[in-house]
C-alpha cells in the first residue's frame, strides 16, 4: 500500500524505512503461522506513513488500515496512540511504524 522505497527514493523524499520479519509475535504465534513480516517507509520529520508492506495472518486487515492511515494523512504517533483490541492483527501496527 503506498509507496515502495524505490518510488519514494525517486520522489526525493526522506524516509524512514523499518521491517522485520516476525513470526515470533504473539499475533502469529497463536495462530502457528510461521510466516508474517511488515516493511514500513515513514517520512522524516511529519511522521507521515508513505507506505506499507504485510506478509502473514491478517495481511487483508492491517494493509486496509495502512490505506486507511495514508488516505487520512495520519501520522506515525497517530497509530501508536491508537489502541487496538488485542490479539488481533491490527493490535501490531504500532509496533511497525
């Protein structure tokens, strides 16, 4: 959702860029899904998310919410002072930004 790193790099913008390949967080654990991983490009200094990349449980879910976050200009400290209900996917988000 968004941009990638290579667009955003061709755009001149400066970023943050976090990922992290996860299975070991709860929201996978309890599901044994070995799979889940994120990559998030945040714009430095507004704190706004250009982009957002999701690979497990609950991918469908939290990519709607990271289009939801970008269409809205939310900011980084937006979604994680959000709270979420806990497990769910969602529930991670403020920890990939």
């Amino acid at each position: 959702m968004g941009l990638t790193e290579s667009r955003a790099q061709a755009k001149g913008l400066k970023f943050k860029v976090k990922s992290d390949n996860t299975p070991n967080w709860y929201t996978a654990r309890r599901l044994a899904e070995r799979v889940y991983g994120y990559k998030t490009l945040v714009e430095e200094g507004t704190g706004q998310i250009l982009g957002a990349h999701i690979v497990g449980p609950h991918a469908d879910e939290v990519i709607n919410l990271f289009g939801h976050a970008i269409r809205q200009n939310l900011t980084a400290g937006d979604l994680q002072t959000t709270m979420f209900a806990y497990p769910t996917g969602a529930s991670d988000i403020g920890y990939m930004v």
